[in-house]
C-alpha cells in the first residue's frame, strides 16, 4: 500500500498540504476582517445616543435612568445627544460633557437601560463589544 492510497488515510503530504491551505484561508480571512474592524470602530466613535430618544422627548429622566413626566421633582430634563466616546468616558467615571455629576449619572443609567429598537441602543450595544 502506498501512502496516499485510500486505504491508508491521509498520509504526511496530504496532511501538509491540508495544513497549508488551511493556513492560506485563514490569512486571507484575517486580512479581510481588519479593514472592517477597523471601520467599525470610526463608526462607534462617530455614532451618537439620545437622551432621551424623540419618541419620548418630553419626558425627563429619573435618578435611576428610568422616564417620567415632564417637571417631576429630582429629575432632569432631556439632555440631547451624547457621542459614543463622552458615554464612553461617563461610563468609566467621568461625566457627560455639559453635566454635573447628579444629571451625568441619571442620564448614564438611562443609555445603561436602551433596549433594542431604541435610538442609540446600537451604538450603546457597540460601546459594550470589546475591540482587538
């Protein structure tokens, strides 16, 4: 029997050349991937959230992130809209920029609550995936 006859399994050469286009594919798959990894993070840092989203504009925002009616006592009127990078850096312990720490905190526990459907939940979603 020779190697390469099928009785014999895959013998060593098979094998390599398996290995090597196996090798070929991936490489190419890498480079492929990282042009759009590499989009994917402009375009995070490029999206925005709103606070709250229009469909609900009128309402402010509660201690706790949650809505209620416009005027209610200890909550804060709408804030607009937020770039990724200031959630971003709110999330790790700074503040939403035009904020003190009482409203950037309640505004951070409403982006902390989008659901999908939502406008800016995506581009929440996106701030939660970690980058290679």
């Amino acid at each position: 029997m020779s190697e390469d006859s099928p009785e014999a399994g895959p013998g060593p050469r098979a094998t390599r050349r398996r290995a090597l286009m196996l090798g070929a594919v991936g490489a190419s798959a890498i480079v492929s991937i990282r042009p759009a990894l590499a989009s994917t993070a402009v375009s995070v840092s490029n999206c925005k959230i709103p606070v709250p989203d229009a469909g609900r504009a009128g309402s402010y925002i509660a201690p706790d992130g949650s809505l209620v009616p416009a005027g209610t006592k200890g909550a804060f009127p709408a804030a607009g809209e937020f770039s990724a990078e200031d959630v971003k850096r709110a999330l790790q312990g700074g503040t939403l920029p035009g904020t003190d720490a009482e409203s950037s905190r309640a505004y951070t526990n409403y982006i902390r609550r989008l659901q999908a459907g939502q406008s800016g939940f995506t581009c929440f979603a996106s701030l939660q995936m970690p980058r290679g």
